[in-house]
C-alpha cells in the first residue's frame, strides 16, 4: 500500500494533487511529500483510526432499500484529502456570493413583478410549469428580500481544470455536518498535518449560520428563539439536523413541537409553557411544512406557519418558495439574471446546458442523446437521470420518449471528465471522480462562504455518481494558504 506517486495514472483527468509524471501540485507538495514517508502498517493503522472515529462519533447516514426499509450506515471516508490552493478559492468564493445573490434577486421579482418575465428573459411557460412555484408566496417581502439563505451549489472541475457550478441546490441543501465532521476525523487522526500546514478552518460555520439566523429575527432582542425543524428520526438527513441544532445551540423540534396562536405567532411547547418562536431553520419540504396552504394531510408541518411567515411574525429559512430557482432548467438561465440583476458578467460558469422545452435543442439533444447526461429538472441525489455514454440503446430510446412527452421537464449537458483525486481503494491508491458542495449563507447585510465545502467521491471506479447513497465516499476538503508562497 505504501505510496509511490510515480506510479500513480491520472488518465488524461485533470488530478487535484497530482499534475503528469507523479509530480504533486504546489500546494499538495507538502502533504504527497508526508504520504509517500508512510509505511504499509502507519497507512492501515490511519485508516482504522478514522473508521474508528466515525463509528465512535457517530456519524453516520441514512440509505433506503426496498428490502430492509432505512438504513443507518457509518460514513464512508476517505483519509487522503482533496487540496485547493486558496488563490484559486477566493475567486470561486467570490463567483458563489455573486451567484447566490442574483438567485435572491430572481426569486423576489418572481414573487413580486416578474420584470425579469417582462423583459423576455425568463420565459413565462417555465414559470407556468414549475413544480416549485408556491402562488401562496406572491407579494411576502422576506427580510432584506432574501429567500435562500442557506445555499449549496455543486462545483465540478472539467479535464481543462475549469471549475463549474453543476447546479443550485436552494430548497433543504444538506451535508454541511459532514464537511464539519471530516474534519474532525482528519484532526484526530493526522493532529501533525494541521500542525505544520497552513489550512485554512471550517469550524465557525454553525456559529455564522447561528449569527445569519438571529439576522432575520423579526424580534430585535439579544438572544432570538432559534429552533431547528425536523421531519423526524427517519429523515437521512436527521444526523445532521441534530448536530446543526447541537452545535447552534438551538432546539431541535418536529411540528408538533409547535404551535401559531391566535395573535398569529409561534410557539414553542416546553416543559414551563409557550415560548415564543423567532426563526425556524426548517429541513421540511414546502408542501409538507403548513396543512392550511400546502398538503392538509400533512403531520410533519405546523397548521398557521405561513400565516404567521407573512405576518411578518416570524422567519423561515429557507423561506417557502425559494425552490423555484432549485430547477436545472431554471439553472440554465443563471447567467443571465447575473447580467440582469447585478450587470455583470458571471465569475463562476455553468456547465453548457440544453433545454428540452427549446425546440433547436430538443432535437439535438434526441439526435445526441448518446453522448450527454440528460438530467429531469427537479430530481436529486443522481436520480432519474441518463448517462448517455453509458446507457443501452433501450434506455436512451426511453429517454427520447420521456423527452417528448414532457420537454419542460429535461435538460442535457455534455459528459464532464469530472476530475480525480487519490483515493484509498482495496488497499491501493487509486483516482476517483468527485465534485463539491460549498455552502452560502446569505442574510440581509452579508454572505458568507464556507472554506471549501463537502468532497463528495465516486468510490466505484469509472463512476461519475458521487452520491453516498449510491455508492459514493468523502474527503476533508483544504483550502491550503498558498498566498503567502
């Protein structure tokens, strides 16, 4: 297992840590030096105290099967962390703030004016047709007019070694625990590294989430009532909703957690009575969050929750409606409201993009079908998607079908050659494919970006799916301070 980069192949792949011929990036020259020094025994003895860690710390995630229902899995990690030089983060970080910001903008003209509709940029069909537009929305005014306060756009690198945003995930962006915890694991297990290496941290985020939250309270008083709302123990994302709440020291409550009284505010049931509500971080889905205005057979929501939102009486984050810009055909148009809103052009790009409701690219997405990822526009966790180089000719000519049916609801891209990084497999250092979730916290007076953002790994070689629940893995992700080189 001993680590010899000379042997190891990046493909024709653009490597995080490694350029051709086994020769590390600048900034990875410190640690590939560190690895390449470990015998067979220091690696595996590495690799068990991580996985040690992470059953102690219990981290795990939430996978479903149709055999055995839900499932808690320990974390799948990685000990070999993927590396980006801060020179080159502080100009994605600056292109996320830019993005995130004309993505507020939009979704507030949507839900007031629609100028951007007017001005025949954003045709009005896509809006007609949108599975994420909440009328129940038209004309709130948010605090600051900021729907999504808590953003997390997946980043991926191309063979170039350019780095795209893939797609904008606005509705209940998790994984942010994980990046957290990744890191925790990488300081118990190599406390050297972080020692004698220039990382740049990523613990403020839950006192940054707990500060943005407490920006919105409609009540200004010194300590807001902030409380995390969870759909329950059986969400897979319930890990991370207890650890958020934990670490903000905020409560962690269901909707039954909670009431809207007449005054139309709400409360907080607890052991001494009411206690009034200020901000909700809510990890619930829209229509499940208020059975008045959404599905009234939902029990996971709070009856009056909207009523008291537009009342002004307490804050939603994110707010309801802000999944209208969480669509990859609404993705497509990004660009555009960057322009629009901000005048200026856009710092980070987006993957070209084909959208099936144009009837030019329709037809070259059918005619091309073979060589693009076709993707339906409010799937996640890389489902319901085509890849066409890999996919039978049943499975395209299926697709072709769905595309036809409902073009609204597709887009294509081309096939990225998503880049690598070394990665432990089978007991032998391997490139694996990965990509990125940074997060953004958006409030009325600022933004903030965390330093790098979830590494998530496609653990199955030659697969491009990176999701944990398809197979995939994770890595610690390091912003190295190269400024100063």
């Amino acid at each position: 297992m001993t680590i010899r980069w000379g042997s190891y192949k990046v493909k024709g792949f653009y490597d995080e840590l490694i350029r051709v011929a086994g020769k590390p990036r600048p900034s990875a020259e410190a640690l590939c030096q560190y690895l390449r020094n470990l015998s067979d025994r220091e690696i595996e003895e590495y690799k068990t105290a991580s996985e040690m860690a992470i059953s102690v710390m219990g981290i795990t995630f939430t996978v479903y099967c149709e055999e055995e229902g839900s499932i808690d899995r320990a974390w799948p990690f990685d000990i070999i962390p993927r590396i980006i030089p801060k020179s080159e983060w502080t100009q994605v970080e600056k292109g996320l703030k830019q993005r995130v910001k004309a993505l507020n903008c939009f979704i507030d003209d949507i839900y007031h004016d629609q100028n951007i509709v007017k001005a025949g940029i954003f045709p009005a069909g896509l809006l007609e047709n949108s599975v994420n537009f909440r009328p129940q929305c038209v004309g709130i005014d948010p605090p600051g007019g900021i729907w999504a306060h808590i953003c997390g756009s997946d980043l991926v690198r191309d063979k170039d070694g350019v780095i795209y945003v893939l797609e904008d995930n606005l509705r209940v962006p998790s994984g942010v625990s994980y990046m957290l915890e990744n890191r925790q694991v990488m300081k118990r297990v190599f406390p050297d590294l972080f020692e004698n290496q220039n990382i740049l941290p990523v613990d403020d985020y839950p006192s940054k989430l707990y500060d943005m939250l407490a920006a919105i309270s409609p009540r200004v008083i010194e300590q807001p009532e902030i409380v995390v709302l969870t759909p329950g123990i059986y969400n897979s994302a319930y890990f991370e909703h207890a650890y958020l709440a934990q670490q903000m020291g905020a409560e962690l409550v269901e909707g039954r957690d909670l009431v809207v009284e007449k005054d139309n505010c709400v409360y907080m049931r607890t052991v001494d009575g009411l206690s009034r509500v200020d901000v909700i971080y809510r990890r619930i889905d829209d229509m499940f969050l208020d059975p008045e205005a959404f599905h009234p057979d939902s029990h996971l929501g709070v009856p009056g929750l909207m009523r008291a939102w537009k009342a002004g009486n307490v804050a939603l984050a994110n707010a309801p409606g802000a999944g209208v810009a969480d669509d990859k055909v609404v993705y497509a148009f990004v660009p555009e409201f960057i322009r629009y809103y901000l005048n200026e052009e856009p710092l980070v790009r987006n993957v070209p993009t084909y959208k099936c409701v144009d009837k030019d690219d329709k037809a070259y997405v059918l005619e091309h079908i073979a060589e693009l990822v076709v993707k339906p526009a409010n799937e996640s966790g890389g489902y319901g998607m085509l890849i066409g180089p890999h996919a039978s000719v049943k499975e395209r000519e299926q697709f072709k079908k769905l595309i036809r049916k409902d073009p609204r609801n597709y887009i294509a891209q081309p096939m990225l050659m998503l880049s690598t990084a070394p990665t432990l497999v089978n007991n032998r250092v391997e490139p694996r494919h990965l990509d990125l979730r940074p997060f953004i916290l958006s409030s009325p007076n600022d933004a903030y970006v965390t330093t790098g953002g979830l590494t998530r790994v496609a653990l199955r070689k030659g697969s491009i799916v990176v999701n944990s629940s398809q197979g995939g893995g994770s890595k610690d992700t390091w912003i190295v301070d190269d400024e100063g080189r």
